[in-house]
C-alpha cells in the first residue's frame, strides 16, 4: 500500500525552503530538492510514499513546473525518487545512507559522528567464546526442521531460571522467546489490544514503544513522571488507572527509559491491584533490570505482585549484553503464552536457533558480564556527569541509580534546536519531544553513557559549544542528510 502526500500538504511541510540561510548560492530548483531530502532524513516525510504530480506541487509552491521538474529529476540522480511514467514519484532511501534505530538517516561513512541517539553498549567480549560454544551446540538441532515458536527449551529454562532466582517462581512454559524486547512488546500489543483502544504510559517513555502504539492506533494517555525523587506520582498514577480504565498500561519501572527512575516496592504493588480491579492489563518492560548502579537494591519483579495473570513481563539481552542478539522474551502465562506463540507464528514463525543458543551461553556467564558492565556504566555515568556539571552547570538532572540513560531539564525550550546545532559539529542527540506525544518536552534532553567515557566528554564539549552559540543565530528548519537528528 502506498500512501499518497498531496501538493499542499507538501507544501506545508516545506515551509520557507526558498529563503533558508546559504540559498543565495543555490538555485531554486536545487533548494526544493534540498529541503525534501531535508524532511526524509528527519523523518518528517515518509519512506515510499508518493510525491504530488510535478504541475500540483508547482501550482501548490506557486513556481514553475521546469522547477519542480528539475528539483526531481535531481532527487532521483541522488537516489531520494524513483519514478514510472504514468504511475508517479516515490520517496527512496539513497544507497548512501541507511535508517539509525531512532528512526533517523545517516550516511553509510558518518564514522566520526559521536552518537547519543542510541542508548546500547558494544558487545561484551564474552560474546565471541559464547557464539564458538553455541556452533558446538548447533549439531544438537540440525535434525529437525528448526522452528520453535515459544523458543528453544534450553533458552527458556535459563531465562525462567533468572526469574526465579530474582524471587519470581516461573517454569519454562511461562516464557516465550521473541527477537528483541521491541518484538515482544509488538506481540503482547497484537494480542491485548483491539485497534483504538486506550493505553497508559508514562512521560517520558521509550519511543519505539510509542509508535508500536501508534502502529495499533492506540488512544495514549501519559502520566508524567517528574524529574526528581521517585519520578512516578503514585496517587496520580493510581487515580488514572482507577478513573481512566484504559486496556493497558505500559511501564517500565526499573531503571526508566529515559529517565533511569526506580518504582518502589509498594507502587509496584499497589499498581498490580488497581490495574487489576480496574481491568487494565499491564505491560511491564524490564529492560534495564540487570543494570542497577551504585549497589543500588532492585525491588521485586512487578509480576511478583500479581495473583490474576493480570502482569505481562518483557525483557531481554539488549542492554546487559548485545542488542545485535536480537533475543528477547515475554513472561505471561502459560496460556497466555501459547496464544503468543499462535500470533507469532503469522508474523516470524520463531527466532534464529544459533542465536538463541548464543544467549544460552551469555546467560551462564551473566554474573561476571553483568557485573563489568555496571562497573563500566557507572564509570561511564560518572563522568557525563562530572561533563555535563562543569560544561553545562545551568542544566539539571538527575543522577540516574541504573540504566544506561539519563534525563536533562536543559536551560530554555530548547532540545530540537539544540540535537540539530549538534549534529553540525558531529553530535548526534534524541531531542526530549521523541519521548513524548504531540511535541512536547522541548525542554529536556536524553543522555545515553553508553559510549566510552572520553566520546561523552568531547560530546559535552561539543554541546555546551553549540548551545551558547543557538542564543545568537535563528537555526534554519531542516538539514542535508548527513546531518539530521
Ligand atoms: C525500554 C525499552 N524497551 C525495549 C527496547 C528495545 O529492546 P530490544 O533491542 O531488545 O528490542 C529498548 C531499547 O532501547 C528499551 O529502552
């Protein structure tokens, strides 16, 4: 299905291209082309969606057709069009670049780039030795024909056995194997959630988590959580599950992303009785759980709570180990499961076998990977923070107890501005408004320490350079794709 972008629809998003800052030197047609690669690199414009035929958008811009013309035949030499006669122009990924996992483009050679958008570390050096015990496994299952929709047994008793062991009994029937959280996530959703149904998250939220959502045309309500002390106002949380009702609430207590605030015991139990005399199923996503910091206690799982079946729990190797794995997990029920697996099957019939037995070996080792990555989260963390107090000291955070992520109140309403400054001088940043609906949280800022400590320190340098200099010049709306954020 392609979906259509009409000439004035167009012509909105394009805004003032024609009198952007350095234009002079360029002619018109080249501005136009210039600023539609500008919104397909920020994600304004969609992949494969078709442009107005040349004469609407001519009459739309109210220039000649020769110019609309021309600034196409240049998107199409660039890779950002291709074309059939009579059938129209569609909107293309240039060989050049690809799409970042924050849903933004860059270029295949951006090497020097510091990326902030993405809060995951590089692989654990266990991850070689493990891959090398897991081919030794493989004979093992060659004979058969390789799908397992609920996840290889050996898989799914390692990760129930975590369960158990975090004090959540859980038996291998109870977990199904996915590939990747954000997977498992867009499973439950399929399952749970009728299309248009009303869903509570809190703000801010994971944003991949936002648009599996949206893909479920999802009515979004937020609980807003606040900078400091616990994050999650219990009585306003409890008060929009008992008054809102919504079908689902999806939370992430431990180690928020993007805040890295810890639910406390007692909200967590209190939520799993309102949700449950409320008739709201909650969504827990545990992605940070194994990354607490500071020695801090992590209380118990929220599933731990639950006596109706009422707690679906997601997770996965992503964070503490390799997001490359792609393996994740749900934790339900063990009908729940099995209704699961029957989805899934429609959808990537079951998860990669050598993968699967990758993690096997990952989750032996867990205690002596886990350990070195909180030593180096926390080493890293340290030092955005002493960055960001000497560099940038009017901001304000708070210091995160685990994670990988923390959450900036910057010094104005200033984030998009800002994330594209920075892309200039090599900076790649999440804005504050990704994490949230409609706009808003233009004054705050995600800050991953998932990158050595010295990247966070040149990054921050970087950053304080550009955010003086954004008092003093008005940015122009849109960028070259090699620097969009
Ligand atoms: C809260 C949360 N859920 C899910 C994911 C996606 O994880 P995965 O790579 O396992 O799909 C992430 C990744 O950043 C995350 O932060």
């Amino acid at each position: 299905m392609t979906s259509q972008v009409r000439g004035a629809q167009l012509a909105r998003l394009l805004g003032q291209w024609h009198s952007l800052p350095g234009r002079r030197r360029s002619p018109d047609y080249a501005a136009l082309a210039a600023a539609v690669r500008g919104l397909l690199a920020d994600g304004r414009l969609p992949l494969g969606v078709r442009l107005p035929a040349e004469r609407e958008l001519a009459q739309a811009l109210r220039i000649s057709r020769t110019t609309v013309t021309a600034a196409y035949r240049q998107l199409r030499e660039s890779g950002h069009l291709a074309s059939r006669r009579g059938a129209g122009s569609w909107t293309m990924l240039p060989g050049t670049h690809r799409v970042t996992s924050s849903g933004l483009w860059t270029p295949l050679d951006d090497l020097d780039m510091i990326d902030l958008g993405v809060a995951a570390l590089s692989a654990p050096p266990q991850l070689l030795s493990a891959a090398r015990a897991a081919t030794e496994d493989l004979p093992r299952y060659l004979g058969g024909a390789g799908y397992h929709p609920t996840g290889i047994v050996e898989l799914r008793e390692a990760v129930a056995e975590a369960y158990t062991a975090r004090g959540l009994p859980t038996s291998a029937d109870q977990i199904m194997v996915t590939s990747g959280t954000q997977h498992a996530l867009d499973l439950v959703l399929r399952l749970a959630l009728a299309p248009g149904a009303s869903v509570l998250v809190e703000s801010p939220t994971y944003p991949n988590a936002l648009a599996a959502l949206a893909a479920r045309r999802a009515r979004i309500t937020t609980h807003g959580l606040a900078l400091d002390g616990a994050g999650w106002d219990a009585e306003l949380l409890l008060g929009s599950i008992r008054q809102g009702r919504p079908k689902l609430a999806y939370l992430i207590p431990d180690f928020q992303n993007p805040t890295g605030h810890l639910m406390p015991a007692d909200l967590r139990e209190r939520v799993v009785a309102a949700a449950h005399a409320a008739g709201t199923d909650l969504v827990v996503d545990e992605s940070f759980v194994d990354l607490p910091l500071d020695a801090t206690p992590v209380p118990p799982a929220v599933a731990s709570f639950d006596r109706h079946s009422r707690v679906i729990s997601i997770g996965g190797m992503s964070k503490p180990y390799w997001g490359g794995l792609r393996i994740g997990w749900v934790r339900a029920s063990a009908p729940q499961v099995q209704r699961l697996a029957a989805a899934r099957v429609g959808v990537d019939m079951s998860s990669p076998v050598l993968d699967q037995l990758v993690a096997v070996h990952l989750l032996a080792e867990a205690p002596a990977i886990v350990a070195d990555r909180r030593a180096q989260l926390t080493a890293q963390r340290d030092a955005l923070l002493g960055a960001l107090a000497s560099r940038l000291p009017d901001w304000r955070v708070c210091v995160p107890r685990g994670g990988v992520t923390l959450w900036a109140e910057l010094d104005g309403p200033i984030s998009s501005a800002l994330a594209r400054a920075a892309e200039e001088v090599g900076v790649r940043l999440a804005p504050g408004p990704r994490f949230g609906l409609d706009g808003t949280l233009e004054r705050f800022l995600r800050l991953p320490f998932t990158l050595p400590a010295a990247d966070l320190v040149e990054a921050v340098d970087r950053i304080a350079a550009v955010r003086y200099g954004l008092d003093r010049a008005a940015r122009p709306q849109w960028r070259e794709p090699a620097v969009i954020a």
